[in-house]
C-alpha cells in the first residue's frame, strides 16, 4: 500500500471518527441545561476537605487512605490538564515509577521503586504488571499508546501477587476506564498544541432500555508530526498518528447482577527516531578511559549533524517506524449473594500486532566510513485468553477476605529480519546477507489466591495472602542464514525448542492499626514471585537455551497514611526494604562487532528508600500536591561468568533507570470566580537526580539531574460546562533524554515530547 494511500485512509477514518462523536454529541444537547445545573450546584458545595478518593487496590472498593499498600492515583482531570494521554506520560507523574522508552512499542519497559524487567525477549515477563480494567496485560508493550475514556490509574508500588493476577512482584499499574451510566451525556476534547499535534476525544453515554441496559461509546484520534529532524530526506520524524474506540455496556437485570461487556480497538503508527547522537566518543567502565571515535566525527558532520546534548537531528536513509494494533474485549459479571457475599467473574481477550521497521546502523549511506548497513523488520503476533473467578465476603466480621482463581493463555509469534550489507572499501564490492527468525513463546498461568483481613478489634488487624503458581512455559526458534558463520548483528543459522513447568508462590504478611479515623499505620511483608524465562529473541544460540530461574523478592514496608487540620492536609509516608533473588536482567553481548543483549539471572539486587505523598488545601482556591521519594536501588551481587572482563565486576553499582531523588509538586489556584466563569492556574514542576541508564556502568551513560516545569491557565463557564485551557509544557526549556546509551563509537539518546518547550490550547465541552 502507498505511503499516499495510507495517509489519505487515515485522514478519512479520524474525519469520520470525529463527525461521528460530534453528530452523537448532538443527541443530547437537550440535557446540557441538567447538567450544568449540577455543575453549578458542584461548585456551590465546595469546601477546603479534601476528596476521599476511593480505589480497588485489594479488589474491593476502599478509602484510598485505609488501603495498607503505597498507593498513587492518577485522575482523568489530570490527563486533561496537562496533556498526558498515554501510559509513560501519566506515569511520570510518580516519582517512584520510570518508564524506559524504545523505538517500538515491543520495547517498553516500566519500572517500580528501580525494579523492572528490561528485555525484548518473547520468552520473559513483565516485573510491573499493567492492568486495564481488571484484565492482566501479558506485555508492557500492549500498553503503551493513547488511553481512551480514562477514570483513573491505580499506582500499587511494591509486591501484589498475592490478588493481582500475574506476575506483579514490583507492583501494580492499573488502568480504570468509565463505566456507562444510566444518565444521559458526554463529552468532547480537542487540543493543538505546536510541532503540529492535535488530539480529539469524546465519548456518549445514556441508558439504552430504561432500568436494564446502559451504553457508552468514546473515541480518540491524535497526531504529532514530531520533534526530530532527518537530514536525510528533510522530514519530521518521532511523531505519531492514533485511532481508537472504546465501547462499554452496563446490564442490570436485577438488583443482584451487574455485567459489564467492554470492546477497545488501537491503531497507532509513529515514525521514530530511534537515536540522536549526543557525542563521538565512550567511556570505558571501570578504567573511565575515554575513547574518541576515528570516523563518527566526520560521518556526522558530512550528514549535517552537530553531536551534543541539545540535538535533535539524525540521518537515517530507511524508514523508521512502528505500527502497533491493540484490542480485545471483556466481560465483568458482578452477583450479590445472600449474606453480602460477592461472586465476580471477568472474562477476557485481547490481541496484539506489533510491526516494527528499523534502520540498525543510524547511518544514511554505504561509505568506506560506513561499510555497513543494516536494516530490520519485526513482526509480533500475540493474543492472550484469561478467566479469573473471585469470592469477596462482607467486611466487618472477625475475618473479611477475597478468594479467588486465575488463568492466562497467551500464546506469541514473532517474525524477525534483519539485513547486512557490507562494502569492501579496498574493492568497492557489496556483499549482502541477511537472517530470518520465526520465534515465539507460549505460557500458560494457573493460580489460586486469597487475602484476608483478621479484625482483632475495630482498629487493629492482621493482613494475610497467598497465591499459589503454576507456570507452564514453551518456546520455538527456527533462525536461517545467508552466512555460516556471523556477521554483523546476525548469528548463524540455528534451530531451537524447549519447555518448563514451575509451581512457585507470592504472599503477605501484615498489621494494620488505625490510630483513629484519620491515622492508619501498617507493617506488611511480602514475597514477591515472577515466572521461569527463556531468552527467546532474533539472535538466539545454544547458550539462551537454558531456562532462566524465577524472580524472588522479599519485601517489608511501614506505612503512615494520615489526615490532619479537619481534613485539610493529607500526608501519607512509605519506608520500604526489598531484595531480590535470580534478578533477571540484559547483559550487553557482542555479534561480529554489533552490540545486542542476552538476559540472564543476574544475580540478587536490593532497592530500599523512603516515599512521601502529601496534599493541602487549607483554603478554598488553592490546591497544593508534593510526591518525593528516596531511593536506594543496587546490585549487591552479579552473577559474572568465568574469565569475564573486570568491567562485569559490578557489585554495589545502581540499578539502571533508579534516580537516588526524585519529587514533583503542583498548585491549583482558582485566580477569579464570579460564580458562573472562573480563572484557574495550574503548574507542575518535577526534578530527579543523575540516573545511571545501563547495568554495564559505563559512565557516558548517565542522564544529568533535570527538571521539568509545567503550567496552565483555565477559563471555565460552569453554567454552560466548558472549559478552555492554554497550556505550556518544559517552559525554561530543559533538555533531557528518555534512555542514554552507546552506539557505532559515540553516545545516543531517545527525545522525549517535552524534550524543548511547546505550548498549546484545548476544550473541553460536557454534554
């Protein structure tokens, strides 16, 4: 299909998807005046407590301050405010959480508290677990674009195998979109913002047989044509282009029964930037001997390329992109038994195509300075089937608990090319060879599992969990050859099968007491579990063939969740000790020049700190919220191979992408009211510390310390239910990088959205 083609299919679909919100908007225009009614009422009843914000951090429907886990909350209004749309945005709002950026969407990484698997491997699992809607995601990457319709996000940090499905020994993100409802409604967002990005959202809700069946249906459509320049062909590269629908329906045949069926499909394309350069030499870890490149110099100024901290040009002559499709569907049943029991039943499906298209060598042209070019394409086919089955009791007897069944199917296939060409610079010949690899892993979970809470009195319990485990894990790997012996970034020809099956087991221990209705205290330890791995990836050998050992963690954390001033402030606090056993993790590895990766059992690695979540609002007008969190994240013991270079000697060194500081605060200020409009400011400033970005520790690879300022000014008419927003993202302009890394002799990074300031307006219109 045509480049032209495409684009002209595209602009037709997000056309469509517009008038289609827009026209279905219209439906309910009769009841805006009932809405804004309520608005104003909203607006007239507002005091200085703060909101009870209620979550489901254990399964059932709590006071985010009487849940004894660490726990952030991300709102819908947030998202809108400061124009995060997807996961990695939304997320570092948190101070404890990172996210490892890719050039695809099979790359992604989340880390918790300096804990995350950092693999591409088929064959492993996340270490973070991404929950949508109650529905276990298999792979980070599954989750990664434009999330439509949020409500909010759940941030459970530390271990939560015991109730949470499937390997979440470092914790928890989960994604909650809305539910319908039998009120007559919706909304409309559109935003532009510069560096020509656009987004629109909506969605409509109502009751579709009056007492039985409600509806909803929302959309998305965005685009940005990116931040980094390709002076190969003079076009925008790391943008992006997404179309999405979520649909839900809501059945409530008795007051007993509650269903809800949910649909979403994704298509989202990004022509990447996989790397800027950022300098033409390396530095050596543990000698620091610093090592400038012959050629790199003068191949990037001959490609127009100035490499520095502020860069943002490449010169790629192939296309560099991503298209990555996502849907699935579910069914939630919710059933009332007699004695305030709860049977729930959520059912699942959910499908990924991942298609992935890279230019290896960063360089524009075949030159006796470039002698080598390689290009790669990726194929990722991946579904997953789960069923999980719960029984929660009713709370307020001596033992109040939730015991439940998991199962997960998720069967991938992966497709992988890669080709080399190489030129002889004293012939001038072309050699040209290339390998394919059809690979993919199969696992299957079983679990049984169950919490409960042991009230020894109204304000003193213990808290214990169990989840029993049974991995089954498979894989296949069919790699050919054009060369018998390798070639840069290519192995030989080499075929492989293998399975395992393992029982393991994820549990809590704890004590709660409420020193009153406003302070809650709490002491739990966890042991956090994470399934067997293969390294299953494009350049498999003999030697990724053994089964990697499960992930184990021991884990103890003593928290203070407390209100104080009539609810006025809320300070909640975390002290956190965890330690991790077969830590599984990528070592760098060589093929005939080229640098890859192969994830091993690296050995036992500890992260402890300290996490601080506050919020004030002690008068009416004015908001304020500061997160800081102390981490302390190291690998106390790496497991090197014998005669390995003294450079694998890494003991007591950072655990990549774990800042020792990191904090965020925000204001919201309502400026003017006259009752009807209203001028609200809001800003966000974050700041972490220097990171180390790879477990091999070379010093070129450390992100400096940088901070990120945010603003906004709102004008909002409550009686009509609109608001229009000007916003500015990075304002004093701060340069960093999502990931630092080496590459072909010098120092790469991957530019971030915010990388330098831009700004924008949006509207937002209920109906």
């Amino acid at each position: 299909m045509s480049s032209a083609n495409h684009n002209s299919r595209s602009i037709r679909a997000r056309g469509a998807l517009v008038a289609a919100l827009l026209a279905s908007s219209s439906l309910f225009g009769a009841h805006a005046a009932m809405a804004a009614g309520a608005a104003a009422a909203t607006a007239a009843d507002q005091t200085t407590t703060l909101e009870d914000l209620v979550v489901t951090a254990r399964l059932r429907s709590e006071s985010l301050q009487n849940v004894p886990v660490a726990v952030s909350v991300i709102t819908a209004a947030v998202a809108v405010q400061e124009n995060r749309n997807d996961i990695s945005d939304l997320i570092a709002i948190i101070p404890s959480v990172e996210f490892r950026s890719q050039p695809s969407n099979k790359d992604q990484d989340i880390l918790i508290r300096g804990l995350g698997t950092i693999t591409t491997s088929a064959g492993a699992e996340p270490t973070v677990s991404t929950v949508i809607d109650g529905v276990v995601l298999a792979r980070p990457g599954q989750m990664v674009s434009d999330i439509i319709d949020l409500d909010h996000i759940e941030v459970l940090r530390g271990p939560q195998g015991t109730l949470f499905g499937k390997n979440a020994s470092a914790g928890v993100i989960s994604i909650v979109t809305k539910d319908p409802t039998p009120t007559p409604g919706g909304f409309l967002d559109a935003s532009y913002y510069t560096g020509n990005e656009y987004r629109v959202s909506g969605a409509v809700n109502g009751e579709l047989i009056k007492d039985v069946l409600s509806g909803r249906l929302s959309g998305v459509t965005s685009s940005f044509e990116g931040n980094v320049r390709n002076n190969f062909n003079g076009s925008h590269v790391n943008g992006y282009n997404t179309q999405g629908l979520r649909g839900k329906l809501l059945w409530t045949p008795n007051k007993d029964l509650r269903v809800v069926f949910g649909a979403d499909y994704m298509y989202t394309t990004q022509d990447i930037s996989p790397a800027v350069f950022l300098g033409t030499y390396n530095i050596a870890y543990p000698t620091n001997v610093r090592t400038n490149s012959v050629n790199l110099p003068t191949i990037l100024a001959n490609a127009g390329i100035t490499p520095s901290f502020s860069n943002t040009h490449v010169s790629l002559n192939s296309p560099y992109d991503d298209r990555d499709l996502t849907s699935g569907a579910y069914v939630q049943a919710d059933y009332s038994l007699p004695g305030g029991f709860t049977l729930t039943s959520i059912s699942a499906y959910r499908y990924w195509r991942n298609v992935q298209r890279g230019d290896l060598d960063l360089f524009p042209s075949l030159t006796a300075l470039t002698p080598t070019q390689q290009i790669d394409l990726g194929h990722v086919w991946e579904k997953q089937y789960s069923e999980e089955i719960r029984l929660a009791s009713p709370k307020g007897n001596f033992i109040d608990y939730v015991l439940g069944a998991y199962y997960l199917h998720a069967p991938d296939k992966e497709n992988y090319r890669r080709d080399v060409t190489q030129l002889n610079a004293t012939t001038g010949a072309l050699t040209q060879n290339f390998g394919f690899n059809s690979f993919g892993a199969t696992t299957t979970n079983y679990s049984g599992f169950g919490e409960a809470n042991i009230n020894f009195t109204k304000n003193f319990r213990a808290i214990a969990g169990l989840r029993l485990v049974h991995d089954d894990l498979s894989f296949y790997t069919n790699r050919t050859s054009t060369s018998p012996t390798a070639v840069p970034g290519v192995q030989p020809a080499f075929a492989a099968t293998g399975s395992v099956g393992v029982n393991g087991y994820a549990d809590r221990l704890g004590l709660q007491y409420d020193v009153n209705d406003d302070v809650h205290t709490y002491f739990t330890y966890s042991r956090g579990y994470k399934g067997p791995a293969y390294n299953v990836f494009f350049n498999m050998t003999a030697l990724q063939t053994n089964q990697l050992r499960p992930e184990t963690s021991n884990a103890y954390e003593l928290g203070l969740k407390s209100r104080f001033f009539d609810r006025r402030l809320q300070f909640d606090a975390a002290i956190f000790d965890d330690t991790v056993s077969n830590y599984q993790a990528n070592e760098p590895d060589l093929v005939a020049g080229t640098v890859v990766t192969r994830l091993i059992n690296a050995g036992q690695v500890s992260t402890r700190g300290v996490e601080i979540d506050a919020v004030g609002k002690f008068i009416d007008n004015l908001t304020l919220t500061a997160d800081y969190t102390y981490l302390d994240a190291k690998i106390d013991n790496f497991n090197c191979p014998p005669g390995s270079a003294i450079s694998c000697q890494v003991n007591g060194k950072p655990l990549p992408f774990a800042p020792r500081n990191k904090f965020s605060v925000r204001a919201d200020y309502t400026a003017w009211t006259n009752g009807r409009y209203e001028v609200g400011l809001k800003t966000d400033y974050s700041w972490q510390s220097k990171q180390q970005d790879s477990l091999a520790q070379t010093p070129d690879t450390i992100q400096p310390a940088y901070g990120v300022w945010n603003g906004s000014i709102v004008l909002t008419d409550r009686q009509s239910d609109w608001d229009a927003r000007l916003v500015v993202k990075n304002i004093t302009n701060e340069h960093y990088y999502l990931v630092i890394g080496e590459a072909n002799g010098g120092i790469v990074g991957t530019v971030p959205r915010d990388f330098s300031r831009y700004a924008g307006v949006s509207i937002h219109k209920n109906f």
